[in-house]
C-alpha cells in the first residue's frame, strides 16, 4: 500500500503522496507532514552487518517515498553518496573509552546534515518532474550553523531552483559562517539576520504559511519548499543512519542481532533524534533515545516536566546548531503522543506562539518518558568533556558531540551506547582549542593551529576556505526578510 501524508495538525486529514510533500515541504495549514501509517519494513537484523549504506538507504526509504519508481529512487540514492563522502563507510562506528561515536562528519560540508541534504535536492527535483511543475524551487532555509552550508551545497547549480539561507549573524562559528559565504553556484544565496535562529526560523515558516506571499510568489515564477528538517526529504533519510550504525556493531562483533542500542544524540530542533524514534518504530532494537542539549535546555525541561516553555534567557553558546529554544519537530512526536489528534496539536502550537509555553497533558508525557531520556551539559562540562576525551585516548571531539558525550558518559549503560558525533572538530577550532587548554587565534588561523594539536587531515571543505573568495554580505532584520527575498529574486531573474 502506498503511504500517504497528512498534516500534523488537521483536524480531517487531506492526503499527499511523498512527492507533493517533499516538493510542498511545510503543510497549507502550518503543520507538518507525517505518514498517515508507518509503513512494515522486512528487513533481517543480521543482514544490517553486510548491506551497503546505499542499499539499506534504499530499503528503508523505498516505503516511505512510495510514488518514487525504484530506478528513480535508486538513481537519487546513488547520486547523494559516493565519492563525495571521505569513508567508505559513509558514517563509520569508532570505539573511544567506552562509548561508540557515530561519525556523521565525512560529507562534503563535515556536518550530519549531508547525509540528508547530498539527497533532498535529487528528490525534489524528482518531485517536481513527477507533479508536472513549471515553477521554479525556491528553497529558504533558516540555519543555526550546518544546514545553511550542506543545504547550499546540496543544491548548487542545480536546475530551476534558487536557495537562499538565513543565518544569525552572531550565532554561528566563524568557519560555519565562511563556509557559507564562500559557497559557490549562481543559485545560492545566504543572509545574515539581526536575531536569533528562532527569529529566523519563525520567520521562515510565517513566510510559508502567508498566502498572499505565495501569490506574488508565483506570479514571479516560484514555488517555495525547505531544506529544514521540517521536509520530509530531509527527516527520513537520518533514520537511515541508526540501522547503519547497528549493522556495524554487529560486523564488528560489539553486539547480537536483536541486543537493544542506546543513542545519545545533541538536540536543538529536534530532527535529528526524531529520525531515530522513527528508526526504532520500524523495528529497530533502540532501548534509550538520550536527548543531550547545551544551556538551551528547554528540551531537558520538557522531558522531564511536561511544561514547553520558550520564555527564557536564550544563550549564545560554542554549540551553535542547539542554540535553539523553538524545536520545530518536537511537533512531530507530539503528535503521535496525542493519538495523532491534530486539533489538540494546534491548540498547542497555538498556545505556544500566543503565550510561550504549553503543558502536555500527564498521560502524554508518561509515553514520552517511557522512550526519552533528556538531559544536559553546561557550557564548562562541555569542555570539560572535549579535554577529557581527547586527553585520554586522542579523539577531538566538536562540541556538539561534546554535549552528548558528556550527557551518556554521566549516565550508567548495561547496553552498547552509540554518541552520534554531528560535526568535525574544524568546524568548531575556537572552542575545541579553548577546551584543550590552548591560547587561540580566530577563524582560519585557529584552524591551523588545531591541526597542529589534533594532526588530523584538514578535509577538503576547509582546504578550500583558504582560497575561496568571500561572497558579499547581505544583512537584514527578521521583519525585512520577506523583502530581502524578492529584491534577490529580481536580480538573478
């Protein structure tokens, strides 16, 4: 049976195929997009140790992405990893101390979000051919530090499709900030706001909830569509990499086929462990999903008290991508903790915009807390984390991980723990020197500097930066986005 999409929030379900939703990105109501059923994956355990992460890519998405042909599905596949991830492996599996780090850094951009944005551009044009669209794609993205590049460097060049990224302008790390501004392709544009990522990020979805926005939209030629983890092109293909990650347990011999895995994943907007909750209704054997936040910890709260609450003093931290007190896919989970009631969901986004906070009700929460485990690291336990690690066995690890680390390594395990290590540490060079108890420059010199600690290779995305000429800043407030996008548009028109 095909599987079909409904929004998050409506009350009488309007139904879209996999295409339209990936194309549409954000539901007409507000909502977001959730399969109607979970689709029955079959799929053996033991054969998770010798798949390709292309074929198992294939296997668990083909049922989602139910109006994509095989070729057609397979083609988008084979295009998103290959030679442009560093591994073979694609998401290798490394043992430091005790826990399991799950390497998401050796895409293009040296961030998890490559594993999901070297596909969506493939699917969404694929979309697009599929529902006989003239338009072209806009793509707007709001990024706290890694989607902006990996979604510009996803969709660079290609065909009929334009993308401009909104970005913090004093909420991202100097290299994060670089690699988008020297990102290449006529089609790429990247603007740094006067706010927060959550300015940005709610300005982007009143942009696509604003109808009359749309119109003049289309009278210029454009539809809109998102590389946030909000599109479905973007969500699913992270579960991927938690089956991945169990296959290489088994191969190497750490666990049996059926044995439970524990993941500690750093959370800001809520995707990423979203994905794995996905992975474990499929049939994964996933006994704890840890949510690791930095001193954001609204998250934390939440799990553990059933109160939303975004009104607080929001922190500019060294992990940049949590720096978030609006988690757009904790929608999501709502939604299925609520018994897929999509009145009671947008009572509760609506209480969140008009009041800043909402309550979950007890029955709610108690399912919650039966499968998350929320918890989080301060600003000196992160760096406490980054010292420990690297003093003992080597192993540099970019604050974010550094977060999750610090999270599962505090709380007992009896079962195998996977950190899902989110970005490399030359992202970060700043913070990670800072930890390391060295004295630092800023930006590319500081870069250098922890090559000389850490002795790892400088990847190609950051050998570039030292020559890539610089794009020329575009700057705005929230309010002037809207305006920012047509005065864009006019000029590559």
């Amino acid at each position: 049976m095909p599987v079909l999409y409904r929004s998050t929030r409506a009350q009488t379900p309007q139904t879209f195929t996999a295409s339209q939703a990936i194309l549409q990105g954000l539901s007409p109501d507000g909502g977001l997009f959730v399969p109607e059923k979970l689709p029955q994956i079959t799929l053996d355990l033991k054969e998770l140790a010798s798949l390709s992460y292309q074929e198992l890519a294939f296997r668990l998405l083909q049922p989602f992405f139910s109006d994509f042909s095989e070729s057609e599905l397979r083609e988008c596949l084979n295009k998103a990893y290959g030679k442009n991830f560093t591994s073979p492996e694609i998401t290798p599996v490394v043992l430091k101390d005790g826990l399991f780090y799950l390497e998401l850094f050796h895409g293009p951009t040296i961030a998890f979000k490559d594993l999901a944005l070297q596909l969506l551009p493939h699917l969404l044009t694929t979309a697009a051919k599929k529902n006989g669209s003239s338009l072209q794609t806009l793509i707007l993205t709001a990024t706290s530090g890694d989607t902006g590049k990996a979604a510009m460097a996803g969709f660079a060049d290609v065909p009929e499709t334009q993308i401009i990224v909104f970005y913090p302008q004093d909420g991202v790390s100097a290299i994060q900030a670089r690699q988008m501004q020297t990102q290449t392709g006529a089609n790429t544009h990247v603007v740094a706001i006067t706010g927060n990522f959550d300015d940005a990020q709610t300005k982007v979805k009143e942009i696509f909830d604003d109808q009359s926005f749309a119109t003049k939209l289309h009278t210029a030629g454009f539809q809109t569509s998102s590389a946030n983890s909000i599109n479905i092109g973007r969500l699913f293909p992270q579960m991927v990499y938690y089956f991945y990650a169990y296959g290489q347990l088994l191969k190497q011999g750490q666990l049996k086929a059926g044995q439970k895995i524990d993941f500690s994943v750093p959370t800001g907007n809520f995707g990423d462990i979203l994905a794995g909750w996905y992975a474990k209704k499929l049939g994964l054997p996933l006994g704890r999903l840890i949510c690791a936040s930095n001193e954001n910890n609204v998250l934390t709260d939440f799990f553990q008290t059933g109160i939303y609450d975004r009104r607080r003093e929001f922190h500019v931290t060294t992990s940049p991508s949590m720096d978030i007190l609006v988690s757009s896919n904790l929608e999501r989970l709502l939604f299925y903790a609520l018994d897929k009631d999509g009145a009671k969901v947008a009572q509760l986004m609506h209480e969140l915009k008009q009041n800043g906070y909402y309550t979950l009700p007890k029955e709610a929460l108690a399912k919650l807390q039966t499968e998350f485990l929320a918890d989080f690291a301060t600003e000196d336990q992160t760096a406490a984390e980054i010292k420990r690690v690297f003093t003992k066995t080597g192993y540099p690890l970019d604050p974010h991980t550094a977060v999750a680390s610090a999270v599962a390594f505090r709380h007992t395990h009896t079962t195998p723990l996977v950190v899902v290590a989110t970005a490399s540490p030359y992202k970060f060079p700043e913070a990670v020197l800072e930890a390391l108890g060295h004295e630092h420059a800023s930006g590319l010199k500081a870069v250098k500097q922890l090559h000389e600690v850490i002795k790892w290779p400088y990847p190609q995305t950051i050998q570039t930066l030292f020559e890539a000429p610089v794009k020329e800043a575009l700057n705005c407030a929230p309010e002037e986005m809207p305006q920012m996008i047509f005065e864009i548009l006019a000029q590559v028109k």
